[in-house]
C-alpha cells in the first residue's frame, strides 16, 4: 500500500515540475498569469514524464497515459482578482481553475486496486494503468478551486511563481496532491 502511494506522489509532483516549467512574465501581474497558463495549455506532452517507470509499462498503460495527459491540458481557468503590492513589486492574482475531478478517479483507483489485490504485489504497470484508465475517461470538468498564484516584477516584466505553488498544483491536478497526500499521511 504504502508502494503505491510513493508511486502516485512521485508520480504527481515529478510530473508538477515538468508542466509548469513553462511560465512567461508580461506587462501586467494578470497577464503574466493568462500567459503563463495558456502557454502551459499548449505545452508539449512529453513521452518522458513517467520517468524510469516508462519501460516497466506495457503499451494500454502508456496509450492510457497519453489520454490522461490531454485531459490534464483540457483545463479552465478565470482570473478573478488582482492585488498589486503599495511598493508595486509583487502581485497576488487570484484564479479559479476548473478541471475534471482527478483527485476522486485516484481515490477510486485506489480503492478498487485495494480490493482486489495484495497491496504488496501492485505494480507500476498496475496503479499506473488504472488511474490513467479512470482519469482520461473523465467526462465533465467537476473540479474547481480558486488559487493565489504571487508574481513579482523583474526589469518591468511580471513573473508569475507557479512552480513550487502547492495549491495551484493541486487545482490543476484536480484534487489529486491532497488526495494522495491525505492517503499517505493516514497509512
């Protein structure tokens, strides 16, 4: 059990890094954030996000990781609030993402993989392909969160801080760092 919960937090937050590596400054904190956000929507799905695990996958766990990874570009996002600081160097933009509900497929996947298995004997290929499976099966976008994501202004250009941004990283994984997180913190 506790393998499989290692499995998806390395998995989630190896995976964080990567996709918000893409991330634009602009004239206006709000626009820094539209820009990094709709430069992380077109990004590039690297075939690499698995890592090692990848050539311990067999080929429907890979295709299903594939799907997954489109899902997880298929995100919304409003802007809903800026707050620029009194010595106009730092901002705080609000932005409500809205995804499909990932945190509740993981929980379902580890819940079903559970029940009909020996948590000692479940695999990568195992957990990997029932939660890509579950995931980019998701039909509606059910998730939602209003996050504070910080920019700061570097040579008149604002520069929004995604990367190492918790919440937001969880908004836009849908719910599933806090899932896994919880799963691991009670186990």
């Amino acid at each position: 059990m506790k393998k499989m919960l290692k499995c998806g937090i390395a998995f989630m937050l190896c995976f964080a890094m990567m996709m918000l590596a893409a991330c634009g400054g602009s004239n206006g904190p709000s626009d820094a954030v539209s820009k990094s956000l709709d430069e992380l929507k077109k990004s590039e799905i690297s075939d690499s996000a698995l890592g090692n695990a990848d050539a311990s996958l067999n080929n429907n766990t890979k295709e299903a990781y594939k799907a997954f990874m489109e899902k997880l570009h298929d995100f919304d996002y409003e802007i809903t609030d800026e707050k620029i600081s009194d010595d106009g160097e730092s901002a705080d933009v609000t932005v409500k993402i809205t995804t499909y509900d990932f945190g509740n497929a993981y929980l379902d996947t580890y819940e079903e993989l559970l029940q009909k298995n020996d948590p000692d004997k479940i695999t990568q290929d195992m957990l990997y392909g029932t939660m890509f499976k579950k995931m980019s099966e998701l039909k509606d976008k059910k998730y939602s969160e209003k996050v504070t994501v910080k920019c700061t202004k570097s040579d008149d250009e604002w520069k929004p801080s995604l990367n190492g941004n918790a919440q937001f990283q969880n908004a836009l994984f849908g719910g599933t760092i806090k899932i896994v997180s919880e799963l691991a913190n009670n186990k």
